[in-house]
C-alpha cells in the first residue's frame, strides 16, 4: 500500500522542481480555462493550464527556426557538438528534478523517471563524439583523375511530435542528432506532458546561453492538434518525425509525403517473447516481468505477448502469475512501487474493453484483470495482467497501451516465429533460449521481422548507441545511435575531375 500523496503536495513540488529548472509560466489554477491542462496520472488532479499555440504562433516559429538555421548550418559540427556538451552538463546537473517531474506528469516509477534521463544524458554524449563523425564515403570511380565522395549537409527544420509516455528522451534522441547535423529543431510534445517538456526547454535555453548560441535553434510549441497539424503541412518543416499511434501515424504521413517532406516515424509496437524448451526460467521470468509490467505496459516496447512452447507454457505462467502477485502497485513517487498509474480515463477504458475483448475471445485471465483504487476516481492504477489465449485473436494483434500480456503457445520453432511475425506491428522482440540454433534462427532473415530482436532480454529498455525503430506498421523510422543521424541530413554525391580530360561515364563518347 502506498503513503498518501495529496493532490496539493504534488502541486507544490511540482511548482518547485519548475522554478529549479526556471520555468517561469503560470500554473495558476484559476486559469484551468486554458485548453491545454497538465495533470497527474498519481491522484488524477490538474496542476495547472496552459494556452495552446495558434496556427499562426506555429507559422512565427517555424519562420524563426528557418531563419537560424541559415546561421546554423555553418556552424562547423564539432562547435555544434559544443551546444550539446553544456545540455549534457545541465541534464546530469537536474537529472533528479526531471526525473520526479516526469514521475509526477506521466506516472513513472521513480528509478524509470530517472532513468528516462539517464536517456536524454547517454544521448548528449553519443552526440558530442558524433559531432566529429558525420563521415561519408568516399567512392572508387570508374574514370581516371576523378574522385568521388559523400557529404553529409543539413537538412533544415526538423519538427518532432512525441508522446505521453517518454516524455523527454525521445525529443532528445531527435533534438541531439538533428542539433549535431546542423538543422534546427521544433518540438511539439503531447498535451498530456507538457510540464516535463517546458523544463526540458528551460535547460536547453540555458545550455544554449552558456554555448553561446541562439535558443532559437531548437523551440517549444505548446498545443493541440491543431499545433502538430501546422507542422504536418508546412513545407518549411523538412523533416517530421513523430512517434505515437500507428492511427497518428496514417494521418500524418500521406500528408508530408504529399508536399514531398521526409518522415520519421515511431509508432505501434505488438511486441513478443518466444520462449522455448531450454529457456533458463528464472531469467525469462524477470525478463517478462519487467518488460510486461514495467512502466504500466506504457512502452511502445513493452512486452504484450509471450509464445511459449507447450512443454514449458504452464510452467511459465505459474512463475510469472507468482511474480505478478508480489509487484507493488502504487504512487511513483514511493521508492518501494513497481507499478504506477495508466495515464488516464482513455488508457483505463482501452485497457478494460481489451480484457472483456480477450474473455470474449476465449481467453482465460491468470492474473490480474481489475483497476485497484490508490487515489479515488480519477486515477487509474490497474493489476498487471496475464491472459492465456487459445489463439492469435483479433484482441492479440492490436496494440493496448496498458500492461496486458498475452501468452499463446507452440510446438515448432517454426511455428513460433510464424506466429510472432503474424502481427502488423514490428517494433521490438525477444526469444529465450539457451540454444545457439535457436537464437541465430530468430536473428537471421528467416526470424523476427522486427526492427529490434533480442536473445534472453525482453524487447524493452534498448540502450541509445542502437537504432531504435521497427517495420510494418511501426511506421519504418531509426532514431537515436548507429546512423540513425542520416535522416536528419541530407546527402550530396560529389564527383571532381582533378585531370586534363572529360572522360564521361559508362564509356559514352559525345563529338
Ligand atoms: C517508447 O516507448 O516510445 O527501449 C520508447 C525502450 C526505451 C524507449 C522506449 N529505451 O524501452
């Protein structure tokens, strides 16, 4: 059981942890006439209202990023990587205040507060040595006294739409590349965080005063649908990453593909876990419950289905059913909670209809199943809940935002890998095996169709030095590490002639 936490306690801490990291807006309630309301998932009170920017507070914006980024773009890159040094400083500097600000706004356990910091700080420093090593090729040519080469230049506005439920590092994973490859940045966060994304502004205005650079470099619109809608359709905005729902996502992207804009895009996961005959069960076991449990199921990477093999299946949900009975359900904020709040009265709805979805189905619920009551009406905490499931239904292959994990079972490794792909989704995934044939099976081109697939670790909690993103209708994007950075850059082949002749290519003569 958790120790109260009253609705003006959170208030007041929030209003503190706001002027540490100097964000001077007003959240007084009495202008809870504002459409853009910031509130906590823990007891389910408003903190405070917010206006929402106009379309044409949109069109300024984008005006002035545009504008800097003349400036910008020259700005040698390791200088850029200078910007992202002084954020780095000021997120490890605050990293305790952001972190407990986005317990408080998105209902995160605290360790999972702090380490979506953690994020933003490994992504700073992947960014400053990446400020030295945008390299491109250089290419062998055909004809003599020739050489060619890549450049890698900067793009230009980059526009950054991101969800509730990581709140402040997925605008850093974009933010840092696109900083470092000279574009500036637009970020329009969810409604339903906007406090955690004004105290990421306030530290990166402040890093950009100590760089010596212009805050205009990287912005913040606070607004509704209409805000994200201006940056869709402005052609200005020259690339527009987005991650959230894979319906989102099909609004957005024929939209930017239509005025010819590049896209990113980070949407739905289904992810899975195959576990098979020679799993180390322990280790599955804690593997599924972090995965499946951890941050309330609010993971577009979190663990939704698990496809057991019938010898090993029962087992399994015994263990993980036992696990269930001993997490903590409860406020963030206290150090002994596993599992806090859904976000809010919609994440609670889609959860129960997909339980009800699931018993319809034929499905048999082993643990968990009902909302427990922490801090009255308004907030909605509910049991991890495991569902066996006599096959992949309907309910199966859509995504819930909500800690449901269904388990299926198999015979064939085949049959498994069939199964785990007969989803739309491809973000993330994971087989549990002690079996080398096993594993590189799942790995190899004939196994998981997902952008990430890992061997005895859940699909969640991916480091930054990786590409992170999926297939299908995950919307096909990269962010954060490898060479995610060459979507926010533009590529140009050069070919120079250093001879005295004009060979052309393919062997054609011309007069
Ligand atoms: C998300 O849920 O939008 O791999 C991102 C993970 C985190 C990022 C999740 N590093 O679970």
């Amino acid at each position: 059981m958790s120790s109260p936490v009253t609705h003006d306690e959170l208030s007041v801490r929030t209003r503190s942890i706001l002027d540490r990291l100097g964000v001077s807006v007003d959240l007084d309630v009495s202008q809870s006439q504002l459409p853009i309301v910031a509130r906590s998932p823990i007891t389910g009170g408003n903190l405070g209202s917010l206006a929402a920017a106009t379309v044409a507070d949109v069109d300024a914006v984008i005006a002035d990023a545009k504008s800097v980024f003349a400036g910008w773009s020259t700005v040698p890159a390791p200088v850029r990587g200078g910007l992202i040094r002084e954020l780095g400083e000021l997120l490890r500097e605050y990293k305790d205040d952001l972190g407990a600000l986005v317990s408080i706004e998105a209902g995160k356990i605290v360790s999972e507060g702090l380490g979506e910091v953690q994020e933003m700080i490994d992504i700073c420093d992947f960014g400053v040595g990446l400020s030295r090593q945008l390299y491109g090729n250089t290419i062998a040519t055909e004809r003599p006294g020739h050489r060619m080469m890549e450049q890698w230049h900067p793009l230009g506005v980059v526009g950054v739409i991101t969800a509730f439920n990581f709140p402040v590092a997925v605008w850093s994973w974009n933010a840092v590349l696109a900083l470092v490859a000279g574009d500036t940045v637009i970020w329009k966060p969810s409604e339903k965080t906007p406090l955690t994304a004004l105290g990421v502004q306030a530290l990166f205005e402040r890093a950009a005063a100590k760089a010596g650079v212009d805050p205009k470099v990287a912005q913040l619109v606070i607004g509704d649908r209409v805000a994200g809608e201006a940056l869709v359709d402005d052609s200005r905005v020259a690339l527009l990453s987005a991650t959230g729902s894979t319906r989102m996502g099909r609004a957005v992207a024929p939209r930017v593909a239509e005025r010819f804009g590049r896209v990113l895009l980070e949407l739905g996961g289904n992810n899975a876990a195959i576990v098979t005959p020679s799993a180390d069960l322990d280790l599955t076991t804690r593997g599924i419950v972090f995965s499946a449990a951890g941050t309330a199921g609010q993971r577009c990477t979190s663990l939704r289905r698990v496809i057991a093999h019938s010898s090993i299946a029962e087992e399994l949900v015994e263990r993980i059913t036992r696990a269930y009975e001993s997490l903590s359900i409860g406020s963030p904020l206290d150090s002994d909670t596993l599992v806090g709040p859904l976000i809010d009265a919609p994440a609670f709805a889609g959860y129960a209809k997909a339980v009800d979805a699931a018993v319809g189905a034929g499905g048999t619920v082993r643990a968990g199943g009902q909302r427990v009551d922490i801090f009255g009406e308004y907030a909605y905490y509910v049991q991890p809940t495991v569902i066996t499931m006599p096959a992949q239904t309907d309910i199966v292959r859509h995504e819930t935002f909500a800690p449901i994990l269904y388990v299926l079972t198999y015979d064939t490794l085949e049959e498994a890998i069939a199964l785990h792909n007969d989803v739309p989704q491809g973000l993330s995934s994971s087989i549990f095996t002690t079996d080398l044939r096993e594993a590189e099976q799942f790995l190899s081109a004939a196994g998981s169709d997902c952008g990430i697939a890992n061997v005895n670790i859940g699909p969640s909690g991916a480091e930054i030095g990786g590409a992170f993103g999926g297939e299908k209708e995950t919307g096909g994007g990269r962010e954060s590490g490898s060479d995610a950075w060459k979507a926010y850059m533009r590529r140009a082949t050069n070919t120079v002639n250093y001879s005295n002749e004009l060979p052309l290519a393919q062997g054609v003569e011309f007069g």
